[in-house]
C-alpha cells in the first residue's frame, strides 16, 4: 500500500516542478524576444542618423497592390513603402 502512495508523491513532484520549468523557459523566452526586438530599433535608429554617415541617404518607393481578382476574398488595393539606403 505504501508504494503506489509513494510513487503518487514523486509523479506529483515532478509535474510540479515541470511546470515550473516551463514557466521559467517561457518568461526567458519572451524577454529574449523583446531584446532582440530593442536591438533591432537600436540599429534602425543608428542607421538613420544624419551625421554618421554623410554619402547615404534614404528613399522610399511606395508601390500600389492591386487585389487580386481570382481570390476567393476580396481585397482593397493598399499601398506599401519599401525603404531603400543608399
């Protein structure tokens, strides 16, 4: 009678603690996450300082996307700007 109260005891521990791991791994995830996206703003903003790199310059194309006539939803034309350094 003692063993399977005993091996009751021990899953329980350990669904516990896995669940705890994997609370841990997700909130180290997500942080990662967000500091890859702050570097990512970090490098963007360095790029487009004016004074650093004086031969460069910005131009962006804006292209219209027309719908697309043999989907099954239809769509309004939208337009997207593609940025381009120079």
């Amino acid at each position: 009678m003692k063993r399977p109260l005993l091996l009751l005891c021990i899953l329980l521990i350990l669904l516990s603690t896995g669940c705890a791991g994997r609370s841990q791994f997700q909130k180290g995830y997500e942080r990662g996450a967000a500091d890859t996206v702050k570097r990512q703003y970090w490098i963007e903003q360095s790029l487009q300082k004016p004074g650093k790199n004086p031969e460069r310059h910005l131009s962006v194309y804006k292209l219209t996307v027309p719908p697309d006539p043999d989907a099954k939803v239809k769509t309004v034309p939208y337009e997207i700007a593609i940025p381009i350094v120079n």
